[in-house]
C-alpha cells in the first residue's frame, strides 16, 4: 500500500472515531475549571503563545477583550486674572526679601494662584467682577527681613503695590518705617493691623489720609509724639494706640470721632479729658473706651453723662482728682467703671450705684483712691463684691488707708475743682424722678438681707486690646 493511501486511512479512522465518540465541552470545562495543566509546556512552566492556549481550551483564535477606556484628563485650570498675575508677582518679590522662620510663606509657589497662598484672600474686583488680592493675614508670622533684621514696610511693595486691598493684617511681626503713600489711593482699604510690630516713628501720616478706612490698630509699637487732631476727623469705628510712646493732651475735637471702641491706654498722655466726650459724635456712639495707665490729670469733665452707649469706662492708673460728678448717673448702659488708682475723694454718688446694669453683674472698681463716703444704695454693691472701695478712706470698712494718710491727703494735698458747681448738674435728671422710695429702700437694706453677685460679666472686647495679639471684633 502506498504513502497516499496509508495517510487517508488513518485520516479516515480518525474522522470515524470522532464521529463515534464526540469530544464533550464539558469535560474541557471542567478541566479549566480546575486548572489542570492544559498542555505539556504549561505542565513544564514554559510559557507559549497565546494563540495555542486558546485553541487548548477551545477559544478557537476568538479576538481579545477590549481594552478599558483610559480614564479623562482633568480639565485645565482657569486662567489667573491680571490682577492676579500682577499680585502673585508682588508677593513673591516680597517673599524673597525675608526671612520667615516658622515658614508660613511656604506655599507662595510661581505656579499656584496667589489665592491658594497662606494668609491671602482673594475676591471680585468690584469695578470689573475680576479675580482679586483682596486682603493679607500675616498675623503672627514673625516675618523678618533677612538676617532677621528689622524690615521696612515701604521697601516690601506689599502694601503699595496691590491696589484691590481690602486689609491688611501684620500683628507681631518685625515691621518697622512708614506706609508706601500709595495705599492712599486705594479704593476699597478699610483695615489696617500694624500692631505689635517695631514702628518706631510719629503718628502715620498715611493714615490720616486714607479715605475709606473703618479700622486702625497701631498697638504695641513706639509711636512717639502727640495724637493729631486729624485722627479724630477721620471716620473710624475702632482706633487702636495703646501701648505706645505718645505723649501731650488729647485734642479739644475728642469728640468728633464716630469711634465705638478707643483705647488710649499705656502712653504718656497728659492734661485732662475733654470736655467733647460728651458731645458730638462720641456722645452717640462711643461703647468703650480706656484711658488707662497715662498721666491725665485734674477733675472728670460732667459731661461724660452724656455718653449714651458706653459699656466700658476706664481712667485707673492716672493722676486724677475731684468727687465722681452726678451726672455719671446717667451711664444707663455702664457695666464696667474704673477710676480705681487716682486722687478722686468726697462721696460715691448713690444714683452710680443705682444703675440696673451695673447691680446686675456690672464692676465698679473705686479702689486706692481718697473717697470718704458712699451712698446708701452702694452698701449692697460693696457687699456683692460689685463694687471695690478698698484702700480708701471710708469709716467702718476693712482693707482702708490709715487715718493719717486721709488727714495729709484732706488737708495737704485735695484740690477742688475749677467748676464745682457742674459736678451736681444731672443731665437725666428726669431718669431718677420717683427714686426716693427705693434710695430709701436701699438704707434699709444696706446691712442686712443683701444678694449675691451672681459672677463676674464676661471680659469687655477693648480689654483684650491690652494683649499684644488682638482678637477680632
């Protein structure tokens, strides 16, 4: 028999036995499932081709799955505005000029938007709705210049050279010099926080001609020279300078600030308080305000009746004389009064120690001073612990001066004042009509069956101003 015939019969055997025992696709399932080596080569550990596994496993050379969509590409960010371009290009000029050691300039980088930056804020430019620098917060960085020396605020472009400036914030840091004049042009700067830095020139000129600013904290500096004028023309709503070098009297125009909070305290002011506190605009708006710790002189101007809205009031430490005049019965709004530390005398006006808001968790604070008597309805605040008259002159209380100490004080050192007559006038007078009965009340009172203070008010905003980092408003 031929080559030929022999391969068509075994050809032919083979078909006839595939036809008479048909391979079953279960059985290759079931060896798949198992994972039964497929071949000789995936026996070995020899890797082949793809194609023959999957004719071992009855693929049959099908095509290959699809490969998975890729995934999109984050669309780009939106382009910076001018304004945003020209800012980023100031603040990192000055970024470059100092040394910042606790690094909170860190992520000002080249390629980030300046409103991704620590400490800055960003917002629509009203004239254009464009994207904006609108403010600066470099409150407690310590920034120096480099070297940590001392560095000026004219030489750092930072306040001069970003016009859409709505504030700026730079408590306790080391600045020093002047204000670059431009911000004098800025349209919209109502902010500004140098406190706690080391400025040591007079009073900014700058300041006084910016035309749109609410908010003046110069505290914790060395300021030196007088208070001008100017400051109290301005329209503020808070003024800031305590802690400083300033020196001479407050201006006769005191009064024509819109101020509600001013703080004076810790300078070295002379003279007397204006009379002007008590009209004009701070008779409408004034809410607190320390005069603390200077050097004013001569008797309380009656006048401070009229003040309206004020919360706080504050002259301790000072060089003060005269009775408490009656009009500061008319404080309705009074919580917190001291005039504690000075060489104030005579009798605690019982209409002070009748205000409601004072006898409900109010202070009065009269301590070290020369006054000799109180008035009935003050027994029951000393008593609460409202009021402190301690180390004065009054007979029959503990914790009082000697009785040698009140003789020099009455007969060598008292001086009256130059209008006595004013210290009576009650501007309110109308207020306390009808009082008799519980002045009377009160004398009944005033030893026995007294309340208790509930607990001390909670600390006065401008208080907190006697702390070199200042808390907003």
């Amino acid at each position: 028999m031929g080559t030929n015939s022999i391969s068509f019969s075994l050809t032919f055997l083979c078909s006839l036995l595939l036809i008479l025992h048909p391979p079953q696709r279960s059985v290759v399932v079931q060896v798949v499932a198992q994972e039964v080596a497929k071949s000789e080569s995936e026996a070995l550990g020899v890797p082949e081709k793809r194609e023959t596994l999957e004719i071992i496993i009855g693929g049959g050379g099908s095509p290959s799955p699809s490969p998975s969509p890729e995934t999109p590409c984050p669309p780009p960010p939106p382009a910076l505005s001018p304004r945003l371009i020209k800012a980023r290009k100031v603040l990192l000029k000055f970024k470059s000029l100092i040394d910042d050691p606790d690094c909170y300039t860190k992520n000002w980088l080249p390629n980030e938007s300046p409103c991704q930056y620590n400490g800055i804020r960003c917002a629509d430019f009203p004239k254009d709705n464009e994207r904006a620098v609108a403010g600066i917060d470099l409150n407690r960085a310590r920034i120096a210049g480099k070297n940590g020396c001392l560095f000026p605020l004219e030489s750092s472009g930072v306040l001069g050279d970003i016009e859409e400036l709505t504030f700026f914030h730079v408590n306790s840091n080391n600045f020093t010099g002047s204000l670059s004049r431009n911000v004098l042009n800025f349209q919209y700067f109502f902010e500004l926080d140098l406190s706690n830095n080391k400025i040591s020139s007079a009073f900014p000129d700058e300041v006084l001609q910016a035309t749109q600013l609410v908010f003046l904290d110069l505290r914790f500096n060395q300021l030196q020279g007088t208070i001008p004028s100017k400051l109290f023309e301005k329209d503020l709503d808070v003024i800031f300078v305590n802690n400083n070098k300033f020196t001479g009297c407050l201006p006769e125009n005191f009064g024509s600030t819109p101020a509600r909070y001013l703080t004076f305290a810790n300078n070295q002011l002379t003279g007397q308080i204006p009379k002007s506190i008590g009209y004009g605009n701070t008779s409408k708006s004034l809410t607190e305000v320390l005069f603390l710790g200077n050097k004013f002189d001569g008797c309380l101007p009656y006048e401070i009746g009229n003040l309206k809205k004020v919360v706080v009031f504050d002259v301790s430490k000072n060089l003060l004389t005269g009775p408490i005049p009656l009009s500061f019965g008319c404080l309705n709004k009074i919580q917190f009064l001291n005039l504690a530390h000075n060489k104030f005398y005579g009798c605690v006006p019982d209409n002070l120690c009748q205000i409601p808001s004072l006898r409900k968790n109010g202070n009065l604070s009269l301590s070290d001073n020369y006054f000799n008597e109180v008035g009935p309805s003050c027994w029951s605040l000393i008593k609460s612990k409202v009021l402190d008259v301690s180390r004065n002159c009054i007979p029959g209380l503990p914790n009082q001066r000697s009785h040698q100490e009140c003789y020099e004080f009455y007969h060598k050192e008292k001086k009256p004042c130059p209008n006595p007559a004013s210290l009576n006038f009650i501007p309110c007078k109308g207020y306390w009509q009808g009082q008799g009965q519980e002045q009377e009340q009160e004398q009944k009172q005033s030893t026995s069956n007294v309340p208790e203070a509930t607990g001390s008010p909670p600390e006065p905003v401008i208080y907190k101003t006697l702390k070199p980092h200042r808390l907003r408003l």
